[in-house]
C-alpha cells in the first residue's frame, strides 16, 4: 500500500501550532472509504456515506451475492481491523497468536487485546473524534500513562491505568471538539474526568460490554487465521 506524507494542524486557543509531517497509509487518509468498502457505518458517524448508500463502491457494487465461508471469514476479519485504525496485517496475525496462546474464549480475548490499546482507549475516553485522531495524538507524545509519557500507540494498558492529556494538548481544538460529541459515550469499563482530561482503564472489558456500533465476530476471525 502507498505511503503518503500528510501535513496536519493542531490549534491551541485559536493560534496555529507547528506543523508535523505525519506518515500514515492512504485507507487511513481516507476512513469513509473504508465504511463504502465493508458495506457498514463502521464507526457509527452521522457523516459516513454508507448512510445514503448502503453499498460498496465500483461497478458493481449493488451486485448481492451469496460469499463464500472464507469471504465471510475475510469480511469479518477486515472489519475489526479497519475498526481500530486499520491495524497492519502483521500486527493484528500477532494479536491472533496471542489470543489463541491464552486460555479462555479466543475471540473474547482478540478483543480486550484490542480494547487494551492506548489509541483505542484514548478513543474510547473521547479525547480524540476518530482512533486514526487518538493514534496520532499518542504517536506526537501528547499522552501520559501513569504519570510517564508514551508515545506507543500499542501499548497494552493494564486494569487501573491512569491515562491523561499533557497540558498543552488540552486545549487542542479536536481535543475539545471531541469531548462534546454525542454520538457515542464512554463505556462503564473506563472513568473519566474530561474537566481534567484525565482517565482510569479500570477493567478488562467483556465482549458484551464494548459499544461496536455494528457487529463484529472475532471467532470468525480465529477461524480465518486458523485455516
């Protein structure tokens, strides 16, 4: 996949900051082409296309056929990736090898690894409007785990991590922007303070308990890597 430079401001109280010249993959420049892809309002914003036209794009992209059980598998599979940030294939097969590594429910456990990743929960807290948002503010050093700056959009939070904004980012216009938006709310799996845009992961969320906005199978993800 292409790489692209993107030029991208922050502004804190209306005075333009310096620019960051940010690499990131061109599916993730555009995220409402990932919705018209999938066929689904993957984030469930009010601004995605596929809420005026429920299919893919191209030629053919009314046709309706039946998919295979691999293409079912694919789908899903893409899906939950493009969920959290179009995650690159070699990292999400390495959440797979996790996942089927623990013990338990192997789909349940693919999801709290992801629900675990401090652009997700920088997301979920709505300190950023979209995770491809929170992972840039967690790559430019903006956030704090536990007092310490990290810079990994990765990092696995554990239960009881604190996560805050630095000060100046606090002020960020998206940061702000964000905090108000109606149209999700933060789960009862994390605390926040957005006064002091500060927030706990206070537990490991079950699957049931994670506000997907369309659904998602992740034990068809399982079956997919496990082919």
């Amino acid at each position: 996949m292409r790489l692209v430079s993107v030029e991208v401001d922050f502004e804190l109280s209306g005075q333009s900051l310096k620019k960051d010249v940010i690499t990131m993959t061109k599916r993730a420049e555009s995220k409402y082409k990932i919705d018209r892809h999938l066929g689904v309002n993957l984030w469930g914003r009010p601004k995605s296309p596929i809420n005026k036209r429920e299919y893919r794009p191209g030629q053919h992209g009314q046709r309706r056929s039946k998919p295979s059980d691999y293409g079912v598998q694919l789908l899903a599979k893409q899906r939950l990736r493009g969920y959290y940030g179009n995650i690159g294939e070699r990292q999400f097969r390495r959440y797979y090898q996790e996942a089927v590594r623990r013990k338990g429910d192997n789909g349940e456990i693919l999801i709290q690894l992801l629900e675990r990743r401090l652009d997700a929960v920088v997301y979920r807290m709505k300190f950023a409007p979209t995770v491809f948002a929170a992972r840039q503010i967690v790559n430019h050093g903006h956030i704090l785990v536990n007092g310490k700056k990290v810079n990994i959009s990765s990092y696995q939070l554990k239960d009881g991590d604190t996560i805050e904004l630095r000060a100046k980012a606090k002020q960020f216009a998206t940061v702000l922007a964000s905090v108000e938006l109606a149209e999700r709310d933060v789960p009862d799996y994390m605390q926040v303070d957005h006064k002091e845009m500060k927030g706990t992961f206070v537990r490991t969320p079950a699957m049931g308990d994670v506000p997907f906005p369309v659904q998602m199978e992740p034990n068809l993800v399982i079956e997919f890597y496990s082919r």
